[in-house]
C-alpha cells in the first residue's frame, strides 16, 4: 500500500530492500544539508508488532474485533536536527520570517532609552520579535553585536529621528543605512515577517 501510495503522489522515490524497521515498513525523507551529506529528516513507520504486543483491537463496522495498524510518525524528525539542518542551511542568518530576533533597537544615548522602549512596545503589539540594546556601550558597539548574532534589522534611534518619527535601520549584512519612517517600516517589517506560505 505504501509504494502504491507513493507512486500515486508522482514524487520520485527510491526503494531500499533490506532497510525496514522489524516492526514494518518505513518511509525516509531524505534530504542534503549545506555541505553535501545525505541525511533524514522525515519518517513514517508502519508497525504491525505493538498493536500485538498491546493486545490492541477496535470493533468494526460489521461488530467483528480487528487489530489496527499503528502509524509512526515524525514529520520533522527530531528537534534538534531539524533545528541543526535550519542552522546549517542560513548560517545562523535566519529569513526574517524565521529570526528569533527580528529587530534590534539601538538608542543613541541613555536619555533615549524610555522612548526607544515605547517604540519596541509598539512593534510587539503587532507580534514583532524585538529587543531594545540599553546597555552602556558605543552605539557601534551595539550595531557590532548585532550584527554578529545575525539579527535581521537594526534601528538606530537618536534625538533627530525621534523629532522626525523616523528610524535609521542598518540591515545585518551591512552597507546602506536608511532613514525610515516608523510606521512605514512597521509595515515593511510586518510583511517580511510573514510565514511564507506557497
């Protein structure tokens, strides 16, 4: 039934004689991580011996007891390697979809601090994952960081950008910084954030 059922989706699949649990069939998603290896990153097992060895059984439609047929399923694998193929495949440099942080706001000076933070508290009410650097360093310092731990966007916020309701945002990968409006890059940052779905 499986094979047929693969045949049916027009998925290319290879068979491996030999290479099923002792408990049944199995499908492998496999897949290449960024240097090249094969490994697994999806199974689907069918056991037929633990409904046995758990005695376990259902009434059918005709009244009449039937084993069933018990799935195993793990769409991504374990965690970990899923977490660990993501990692390798960026880099660590997450879409921003993806980021765990998706912008990091940078005040110029402390005297800044309290409005930066209002600032960031109105991304996150629109499910924006953000933080605010209040620590007491160089400003590029803090743009170093950031950059080093891959957060997508940075905005650099200081007296004039808080008088023209504007941000200055550096992207991770450096070159040209840019003046923004606020809400204008809310909106710009709310659709990059977006899960693609295709």
């Amino acid at each position: 039934a499986a094979r047929e059922a693969l045949r049916a989706s027009g998925h290319p699949f290879v068979e491996a004689p030999g290479e099923a649990a002792f408990y049944g069939p199995k499908l492998d998603v496999q897949i290449k991580d960024a240097i090249g290896r094969e490994f697994t990153l999806s199974t689907n097992q069918i056991d037929f011996l633990m409904p046995e060895r758990f005695g376990l059984e259902y009434v059918t439609s005709e009244q009449s007891m039937t084993r069933p047929v018990m799935i195993h399923r793990a769409p991504i694998g374990s965690m970990e390697r899923f977490m660990a193929y993501l990692i390798e495949t960026y880099a660590g440099a997450f879409p921003v979809w993806l980021a765990p942080v998706q912008l990091v706001f940078i005040p110029i000076a402390d005297r800044h601090l309290e409005a930066v933070g209002r600032l960031a508290q109105g991304f996150r009410q629109r499910d924006l994952r953000v933080e605010v650097d209040g620590r007491s360093e160089r400003m590029q310092a803090k743009i170093r960081d950031a950059q080093l731990q891959k957060v997508p966007f940075m905005a650099v916020v200081g007296d004039k950008e808080l008088e023209a309701g504007t941000l200055n945002i550096r992207r991770r990968e450096g070159g040209d910084q840019e003046s923004v409006r606020t809400d204008e890059f809310l909106t710009r940052l709310e659709r990059e954030a977006q899960l693609p779905l295709e």
